[in-house]
C-alpha cells in the first residue's frame, strides 16, 4: 500500500514536471503559434489536458480544424501521461483504466480536481513564475483557469467562424457594391469629360464667330470712319455758302454740313472734331465745297465766317513769304485748288503787275490805308512803290473776283498785320517803310525765327554806328535777280559796286523801299529784335547754320572758313 502510495508520489511528480516543461516550451513558442494550454481546476494536474489554439485566426481554414487540433492534444496529453506512468504498470493500471473510461464517456467533459490536484497545480504554477518571471505567468494561469470554459472557446471560435465567414460575405457584397459604384462612376466621369469637350468645342466655334464679326465690325467701322474724313469729292471745284448760327455745337455744325453736301457723316465729324481737340467754331457764313477735309473745314471754322454770304469760291492763290511783286504776279496765273499742276486762274500777269504799278489804284489805296501808305516811297526811286505791302497768305477767288480786288485783298491783310505796331512804329522814330524794308531783308537772310531775331539787332547796330547793312539781297533785287536760283559762286561774285538805290554796301539806311514782301514773322522779328553786340553775320554754305563775329577780321575769317573755302 505504502509502495503503491509512493508510486503515486512518483507518477504525479514526473507529470508535473513534464507538464512545466512543456509549458515551458508552450511559452517559448508563444509569440510564433500562440499556443494555449488551459488546466481544468476540477482536474487532477496528471490528467490536465494541453490544447493548442489555431496559430493564426486570419487562416479560415486552420480556424475550422481548431476542434480537431483540440482532440489531438487531449491524445497526446494522455499518451505523455502514460510515459511517466510507465516505470510502474501495476500501480496506474486501474488508474489508466479509469481515466480511459472517463474520457469515453464524457469525451469533452472536464472531472473536478481535487483538493491536493490544486494545492499541486498552484505549487507548479508559483514554480514556473518564479522561473520565467514574466507577465506571461499571469496569461498561462488565466488560460489554466479557463480549462472549464474550453467548451465555450470552440463555441466562440465557431461563432468567429461564422462571424468571419458572415464578414468575408458581407466583404465579397461591398467589393461587389464597391465594384458597381467604381463603374458608375467611372462612367459619369467618362460622360462629364464628353459634355466638357463637347462644350469646350461649341465654346470654341462661338468664339471664333465672335473673333471673326469682331474684326469684320472693327474693318467696316475703320474704313467707314477714315473714308468719312477724306474730302466727299476731291475732284469737286464747286463752292456752296454755309451758314453757321451763333452757339452751334460740334453735333450741329456736322448736321449742317451733312445736309448741305459738305460732308459725308455729321457723327464723324463731331467725334472726330472732338478727338483733334478741335472747338471754339465761329459763327457766320462760309464757303465750303466738297473737296475740303476734315481738317480745312475745321479750320476755316476757327477762323471764322462773314456777316453777309460771299460768293463761292473758285479756287485759291498761294502767294509765300519773301515773294517779290513780280513772283506775286507769276504766282497769281496758278490755280493751287487745281489737281491739274498746270492748272490757270482767270488772271493773268501782266495784267497784275499793272492794276499795282496804276496811279490812279494806289492813289485809292492811299485813302483807303493811311497809317500804312502814309510813309509810301516815290515812285522814281523804288521799283515798285507796293513792293513789300502785298501780305503772303492764301487767298480764295470767285467767279467775280478781279486782278484789282485781289491786289486790295493784298494789302487789306498787311494792313491788318501792321495795325498792333503802328503806334510802337512811332515810339521809335520809325516809318512803316523802314520796317518794311529792314523786315524783307531780314526775311531773305535768316531761315528761322531765332536767326531773324539775331539779325535784326545786328541791322540795328550798323545802323545805329552809321554802317551800312551790306546785305546781298537788296544786291540780287536790283540786279533783278530776286527769287532766281543762283550758284554759291555766282554769290560770292556779287558785284558790291553796282549803282543802284538797292546797293546797301555803298548807301547806308534802310534802303529805298522793301526788296521783298515779309511775312507776319519777319515783322515781328523787326519789332522785338534780340539784344546782342554783333556787327557781322555770315551764313555757312553748306549747312545753313549763321555765324556772328564782332570785329571784320573774325567776319573775314568765317567768310573764309564757311564760304570761300567749301566753294573752291
């Protein structure tokens, strides 16, 4: 009895310490199979089965074997049981026997430890936590522990299973959902980029289009608006006499001229006359003909019109500055409105030169212009007693326009001019004859209004240190070869001795009488010369460009230098 006992001792110590081993090597393998070994507490530790969980719940298919594992354990739990019960047959035959038939008839059944099997089973525990001292201890006794409950385990890895098996479906549906949605998608993708190209290319025509009748509207409304400025009729000769009211606006005077043939649109030229800035247009009455642009209609209106209608006008004489009375009369057989360069006037020459060389008109024009025809020269020192009176300007002619009557608008128009001088004329112990004369020569020597300026005051001081003026002009003039085109040696040959009134290098003062007819800058060049103290000026050849010098020998010097030099 006591060696049976003792046989026992034996049997209960080798499966404990078989059991800590492979508890052991359970936890060593852990974190790799996650194995589970759970302990029945109303088993005795010798029949405490070892169980191994699945390695790995994401395997389905190792999940479902999980009882089968379960049973296999149970087996090898009793075959190591038999090992250590092995030295003694006799001993733990009937308890083999019984165990055998317990696990037949309950097969899943856990029995109940007993007293001692805990007391062992709480010893080998402290054993093996003291050994590993590791938190792991604690899952070891809690899945020992939880042997009762292994039942329950396989019922909720079942119910995993299921769960797994529901969630695989419900997966497998919403990959399906998931897949129709993605097409669906996939195709209100494919149909918005189909409306966007096609809008994209509906856009793209209409802007086009809209490019297109752009650039027509901006071809038609530029020819229109630069047609609309040119003369209505440059080939017309016709003139038509336009009233213009008193405080007419741009708007109206364009409706006017509209009306009257003038023009070919009044909204152009109210734009267009506000565009050129131009405004302040003056009552009265015109003479406009179709030829006109823009630009001289404006102009006229400046101007201004008359108190009484005027007959139409013919055509137009252009008489420039520093013409003499013959080139007048040469200029006046020109019809400058003409297209035809060779184009005639109504009047001739001859017929002009002798309506301003007749006593009877200039003694007419005496009456007629006091203040200026008062310091007149005689007739037999002058070669033409109106020479230098005829104002250069552009005159209009009609149907019953005369050679008298264009020579009186001649001189109504310097008389006009000198009428803001007279009286300085006068402050000054000058003649309106001297003025005249000083300003045809300063208009014949210097080629802008500086140089005209600068001129006069040198004039001035020779006259005022009795020298005399020395201009080639008057030389030219009384050889009678004003306004003809000579060489620079023909120039510089001028004969300085000739004896003539006009020879200003043998006679000191003004001259007889003006050489030339001046224009408005000239006179005004004369009036308010600028102060300098030269005495001799000399104009360079080549360029153009006056030199002044204060005593002969520098003049002789850039005589040289710009003159005699560039002609050899």
């Amino acid at each position: 009895m006591d060696k049976n006992k003792e046989n026992e001792q034996l049997s209960q110590e080798s499966f404990k310490n078989k059991l800590l081993e492979q508890m052991k090597a359970n936890k060593d393998t852990t974190n790799s199979n996650e194995e589970i070994v759970v302990v029945s507490e109303d088993v005795p530790v010798e029949d405490v089965p070892i169980f191994e969980s699945s390695p790995n719940e994401e395997s389905v298919i190792k999940k479902e074997n999980e009882e089968e594992t379960s049973q296999e354990n149970v087996s090898d739990i009793s075959d190591i049981r038999n090992d250590s019960n092995s030295s003694d047959d006799t001993s733990l035959k009937v308890e083999n026997d019984s165990v055998q038939e317990q696990e037949l008839e309950e097969k899943s059944a856990i029995p109940e430890l007993t007293e001692p099997a805990l007391k062992k089973k709480d010893e080998a525990l402290k054993t093996y936590a003291r050994r590993n001292n590791n938190s792991s201890t604690d899952e070891d006794t809690k899945e020992l522990n939880n042997l009762s409950g292994s039942k329950d385990m396989d019922n909720e890895s079942e119910d995993k299973n299921l769960s797994f098996g529901n969630e695989l479906d419900d997966k497998s549906e919403k990959g399906h959902d998931e897949t129709d949605e993605s097409i669906k998608s996939h195709s209100r993708r494919a149909q918005k980029r189909k409306q966007k190209s096609i809008a994209g290319k509906i856009i793209a025509t209409i802007s086009v289009i809209l490019l297109i009748l752009v650039a027509v509207a901006g071809f038609l409304g530029y020819r229109f608006w630069s047609t609309s400025t040119m003369p209505l009729d440059s080939k017309s000769t016709t003139y038509k006499s336009v009233e213009i009211p008193e405080g007419s606006g741009n708007k109206l005077i364009g409706n006017i001229l509209e009306k009257n043939g003038i023009i070919k649109s009044a909204t152009v030229f109210q734009y267009y006359t506000k565009f050129k800035s131009s405004g302040n247009f003056k009552s009265g009455y015109y003479n406009f003909s179709p030829s006109m642009n823009l630009d001289e209609i404006s102009d006229k209106l400046v101007e201004g019109g008359t108190e009484k209608p005027q007959e139409p006008v013919l055509g137009k004489v252009v008489i420039p500055e520093g013409y003499t009375l013959e080139q007048i009369a040469e200029a006046i057989t020109k019809n400058a409105n003409s297209k035809n360069k060779k184009g005639k006037t109504p009047f001739s020459k001859d017929e002009f030169i002798k309506v301003l060389t007749d006593d009877n008109f200039i003694n007419k024009m005496k009456e007629k212009y006091p203040l200026m025809m008062e310091s007149l020269p005689d007739k037999k020192d002058v070669k033409y007693q109106l020479e230098g009176y005829l104002f250069p300007a552009t005159y209009d002619y009609t149907k019953n326009t005369t050679v008298e009557s264009l020579a009186e608008d001649m001189l109504f128009t310097m008389n006009t001019n000198l009428s803001p001088y007279y009286d300085e004329i006068k402050s000054k112990s000058l003649t309106v004859n001297e003025v005249l004369s000083l300003s045809a020569l300063v208009e014949k020597e210097g080629a802008n209004d500086e140089d005209r300026r600068m001129i006069a005051q040198v004039f001035y001081n020779r006259l005022n240190a009795g020298m005399p003026l020395q201009s080639n002009i008057a030389i030219l003039y009384a050889e009678g070869k004003s306004g003809q085109k000579t060489s620079l040696k023909e120039d510089a040959a001028i004969d300085t001795n000739i004896d003539s009134p006009y020879n200003l290098y043998v006679h000191t003062g003004f001259g007889p009488g003006p050489v030339a007819n001046p224009g408005i800058a000239a006179i005004k060049a004369v009036m308010n010369p600028k102060a300098n103290d030269y005495l001799f000026f000399v104009a360079d050849v080549s360029t153009g460009k006056v030199y002044y010098s204060r005593t002969l020998a520098e003049h002789e010097e850039q005589v040289q230098k710009y003159v005699n030099d560039q002609i050899n």
